[in-house]
C-alpha cells in the first residue's frame, strides 16, 4: 500500500507519524510526506471507493460554504489488492471543549448558506435517493422505509411493521406550517464526528445532503458531546420551530433503525419506542 501512496502522491518520502485513528468503519493513519503531513482512511470493502468518493464530494461541499472547518481532501485511490484509501489534510486535533459555542455558531451558518444563496435541493451520494419534489415525501419513503425495509428483511419484526403502518400516515402532521429550504447538511454529526484546532471547532467524516437543518440536530442529541452552549447559539440563529420536539423525535427514529440494522438489536428498544410516543 505504501508504494501505491508514493506514487500515486509523488512523494519520495512516506513515513508513519504514529498518529492513528478510525472507527467502525475504516482505520486511519497520518503520514509525513515531501509537502507535509496526511492522513490516510483505509477500507478494504468492495464498496469503499463508492464511500470515499462520497465522503470527498461532502467535504469538499463542506468546505466551499467558508462556514465551518474541515479537513482538506487530498486523493481517493484504489489499492491493487483490493479496497480504497482517502488521503486527506492531517488536522492536528482535540476533544470540543473551548469552541462548543462556535461550532453551534457555525454550524447554522452551514445550514442558512443555501437559504443566503437560494439554491435548488440537490440528492445525498451515499444512500438510498430517488428524486422526491419535497422533504416529508424524501424523507419518509427514502429514509425511514428504506431503514424499516431492511430491518423487515432481516428481522420480520411484527411490531416494528404494524407501528410503521400507522405512524407513515401522521408524519406530514408534524410539519404542518413548517417551511423547509434544502442545507447542506453534515449528515452525520455526532459527538465523535466533531472536535476542535487551536482556531477553532473541526467537522470531519461527513455523509453529506440537501434538507431539513433540523435532521442534524437528531443524532447530535442521542450520545452526548454537545453541551448547552452549543444549542444555544445554534438556535439564536435558528430558533426552534412549532413542533421541534416531535420532529427531533422523527429523526433519531432514522437513526436508531440505522443503527439496528448495522449493529444488531440492542437499539430495537429505542425504535421502538419513539414510534410509539410518536402516536400518542
């Protein structure tokens, strides 16, 4: 692999720093080189190339806005032996402590620059998309379907499908007199998926797409690492709507049927459980 690195970034020198990372998906290593430090996400999946080229597309989205920090992408590149690497700016980085208020500052200004530029909706790259006129229709038949048909297909939860019946036919009732513009959205924002430089707060390993600013905020609020201030200064610049708490409620719906379709059962409870608060 580190011949392939070499020639491919035309650098004489590929040396390990030490410094590595990762999560469940890809492992991660830094590395200096002729014209400074990388680091370099490793995947061996047949899909990995189709992932990382997403996740380029998304940072470099990201990064055009001038809203909000992430790592500069570098090169996605096929390994001869099967499997992908994104090499990316190496980020000398740090758990969010000083900059929460930041990042609640900038990450809204994320969310209102396609309001500030009056941009069409654009498609997510890396999951399920078929074109729908409004958010509530992509929302409901792109996102939480696909999630209950996989968990259907591999579960055939009884429960899950007959409360799914029901709640499909309430949800425009939640966004009643709700006006949506389509922001790009990190896609993916939760507390280890944030972190901070010493000018700053850093996003990184996006999933990005055009909706509802209110989805980021669903998975923000499931593990912790957002404190109050962070809310605070988000919702100074985007106060929360009529019917906030139900909606947030819907969108860590998606992601608890996502996390029980790639992580098993321990989170069937959580699904569960929303949806029928959800039809109360």
């Amino acid at each position: 692999m580190e011949a392939k690195l070499k020639k491919e970034l035309g650098t004489a020198m590929l040396k390990s720093t030490g410094h590595s990372g990762g999560g469940c998906i890809s492992e991660g290593q830094s590395y200096d080189t002729d014209t400074g430090r990388v680091f370099v996400k490793i995947n061996h999946k047949s899909e990995a190339k189709q992932m990382f080229d997403g996740e380029m597309a998304s940072l470099e989205a990201i990064l055009k806005t001038d809203t909000i920090k992430v790592p500069k992408s570098v090169k996605v590149i096929e390994l001869d032996t099967g499997g992908c690497v994104f090499v990316m700016e190496h980020l000398d980085m740090r758990g969010l402590n000083k900059y929460s208020k930041h990042l609640g500052e900038q990450l809204a200004d994320l969310h209102l620059h396609n309001k500030r530029l009056m941009e069409t909706f654009e498609k997510e790259q890396q999951t399920r998309n078929e074109w729908q006129d409004d958010w509530v229709t992509f929302f409901s038949q792109q996102r939480l379907q696909h999630q209950l048909n996989m968990v259907e297909n591999s579960h055939g939860d009884r429960e899950a499908r007959e409360l799914w019946a029901k709640l499909q036919l309430k949800i425009p009732q939640f966004f009643t007199d709700v006006e949506i513009v389509p922001a790009l959205l990190h896609g993916d924002l939760w507390g280890g998926n944030v972190s901070e430089c010493t000018d700053g707060p850093v996003i990184f390993d996006p999933a990005s797409f055009y909706g509802h600013s209110e989805f980021e905020l669903g998975i923000a609020g499931m593990f912790g690492g957002f404190n109050r201030s962070f809310y605070s200064a988000y919702h100074e610049k985007i106060p929360k709507a009529p019917g906030f708490a139900e909606r947030n409620q819907l969108y860590q719906l998606y992601h608890y049927l996502n996390h029980w379709n790639h992580f098993g059962g321990g989170y069937r409870g959580s699904s569960i459980g929303i949806m029928k608060n959800l039809l109360k």
